[in-house]
C-alpha cells in the first residue's frame, strides 16, 4: 500500500491546446471492493485522449488516459496480489459508457483504480511473461485489445478472407495487421504516406495503395474490374466510410473502429443509393470493454505480449516520452500535427526495466 495520500497527475486545466494539460498534485485514489490500485509504470497515448482535452467527446474528467501498464497496489477484495504486473484498459461499470480518463480519473499520472474485471495480469501460471520493457508492453493493451475484437468478433475474420485495412499504418492499424497476417488473412492496406509501403511488405501486407477518397474508383482503374473484400477495418471514420460499404462483397462486412478523419458526422448518407445490398455494417468502441458482452479477459493479451517478447510482432513503440508536462504535451501535439508514425508511449520510472 502506498505510503503517501497524494500522486503526480497531468490534469486537464481547461479545454484546448496540449498547452493546457498541466503537472498537478492530486489526492491519491483508493480502491473499493471489486477494483484494485495500479502503480503505473507506463501508457499509451491515444487519439481519443486529444479530442477529450478538447472537449470533443462525449465524456472526459481533468485526469485524461485510457489504457495502463504497471503493478497492483492494493487490492481489497483479494483478486490480485500487490507487485502483480498487470495491464488494464478502459471501462468501469457494466452497462454504461465510461472508464478510465472518462467518467472515473485515468492513467495519466503515478496512480489510478480500475475494476478488475477491466485488470489483466501480465504472468502465466504465477511467473512473469518473457522479458518485455515497460515501455513496449505499454504499447499493446488498447491497440490490440481493440483490434483483436475488431477482427475476430465483428468482423469474423477467418482464414483466407481478403482483409482492407483502412489507416493501417496508425498504432491500431499496425496492430490489425499484425494479427490478420498471423491469422492467415489476406490484407490490403492503405496509408497516407509511400514511404512507408516497403515497411508494411516486410510486415505481411499484400498490397498497399495510399489512403484518400476515391478509394473504389481507384482500384477499379487500377486492376480494370470492381474490386470487392470479404472484410474491411475502417479506422479514417465517417469521412471514408461510405466508400468502404461499396468496397465489401455481399454477405461481407465493415467495421467502423477509428476516427483518423476527424468526428464531423457523416452528411448525405442515402443507404439507398449509397450502401450495396446484403452488406454488414457494424462499430467498436472501446469503452464497452468490462461489459457482460466485452470481457476483457476475451482477449488473448497474455499471448499476445508473449508473441512481442519472442519476436513475431514488432510493436515497439514509435516514441517513448518520460512522465511530465513537457513530454505529455510534445505527445499531443505529435497528435495533432498527424506526426505520429506509430504507438506513442509515455513511461513512469524506470523505462527499461522489465516485467
């Protein structure tokens, strides 16, 4: 149990620039029967965490942050012991919209709680997982919790389906194609950038077309018929969407999971004229994670973070930032400015020290 009453916290001061997410001393959350107290030793930073410092989404608090990595500090009904290396992901109550940097206080700072049906823990048969840095294990609960459930529940996907990942050089599209590749599926992948095209071959990826509108029209000059996939990932958002309903076959399906275009609404959608007969279109969103439907404990991390530690996928962040005002800020604007090439992660501590 910690020693003290308060903790660090980046907080939100006011809606606006990165400018305005401030160093605070903050009193030190205390867990209730059926949560436990994380000692945070790093996280993700994510593109919905920029629109809540905004004021843009639907539900912040002052203390920002979705997704942890680090060990339990107190546990009061006994469902972990303290030094567990956990990870926890967004969520607290059932049936409800909510969690971490939501509606309860989230991971950016030195402590948070979280229930524990939304903790997982990081050791196989009570010994530790294959040596990982805190600061690449922070990499991989949200991005491939939400891409694992993307791909292998509303999407189905199987082996041999043809697989469009939309936004696949993001850190959650760079996690979609790590596990549709080791799934067997067959993925093209779109980026904004032609650097990045022999990057993404060495990581599985079939075909690579650069990111924009006019996707389906596109392809059809390209390869001179229609082009169809059984299953696409649609991380740019409502400003593509429309788009990647007539890039799916019947019987095929889309999953609506990122907002890399932005939150404006979709305008002038007629399914009518627009949407192809006998598609399926479907949404995730993170913050049902802990409900009945959406256990976290669904999701293979373990495997998933033993599969990093032995080299099958190559997460490894794109930037790691140390825990403080100045980095948190320089993360967001990474963000804003679309300079992120990858996961950004932000480390409390030691940065190399392993689980």
């Amino acid at each position: 149990m910690s020693s003290t009453s308060t903790m660090r916290a980046i907080v939100i001061s006011a809606f606006g620039p990165p400018s305005t997410l401030k160093m605070q001393s903050v009193p030190l959350p205390v867990p209730t029967p059926g949560t436990a107290l994380i000692k945070i030793r790093a996280f993700g930073i994510n593109h919905a965490e920029m629109h809540m410092r905004r004021g843009e989404w639907a539900e912040s608090v002052p203390i920002s942050g979705i997704e942890c990595v680090g060990t339990i500090e107190e546990c009061p009904t006994g469902e972990f012991t303290p030094g567990t290396p956990v990870a926890s992901t967004i969520a607290d109550a059932p049936h409800r919209m909510g969690g971490l940097g939501r509606t309860i206080p989230g991971t950016y700072a030195e402590y948070t709680v979280a229930r524990v049906s939304n903790i997982v823990p990081l050791v196989d048969d009570g010994d530790a997982l294959l040596p990982l840095p805190w600061n690449q294990v922070a990499a991989l609960p949200e991005s491939y919790s939400v891409a694992w459930t993307c791909l292998f529940r509303n999407l189905a996907l199987e082996r041999g389906h043809k697989l469009l990942i939309r936004g696949a050089t993001s850190a959650l599209g760079r996690a979609a194609v790590n596990l549709a590749v080791e799934a067997g599926a067959v993925v093209t992948a779109t980026t904004r950038s032609e650097e990045k095209f022999e990057e993404m071959k060495a990581w599985g990826v079939t075909e690579i077309v650069l990111e924009g509108k006019g996707l389906p029209a596109r392809f059809q000059e390209q390869k001179g018929e229609q082009v169809k996939f059984d299953r696409v990932l649609e991380l740019i958002g409502n400003t593509t969407v429309v788009e990647s309903l007539a890039l799916a076959k019947r019987d095929g399906r889309v999953c609506l999971a990122g907002w890399l275009g932005g939150l404006d609404p979709i305008r002038e959608f007629n399914p009518l004229l627009e949407m192809a007969s006998g598609v399926h279109l479907n949404f995730f969103g993170s913050f049902v994670f802990g409900e009945p439907e959406f256990p976290l404990s669904d999701i293979p991390l373990r495997k998933i973070v033993r599969a990093v530690a032995e080299g099958k996928f190559d997460a490894r962040p794109y930037k790691v930032w140390r825990f403080g005002e100045e980095g948190i800020q320089e993360a967001h604007r990474y963000m804003e400015e679309g300079l992120a090439k990858g996961k950004m992660v932000v480390v409390i501590g030691e940065e190399g020290k392993e689980i």
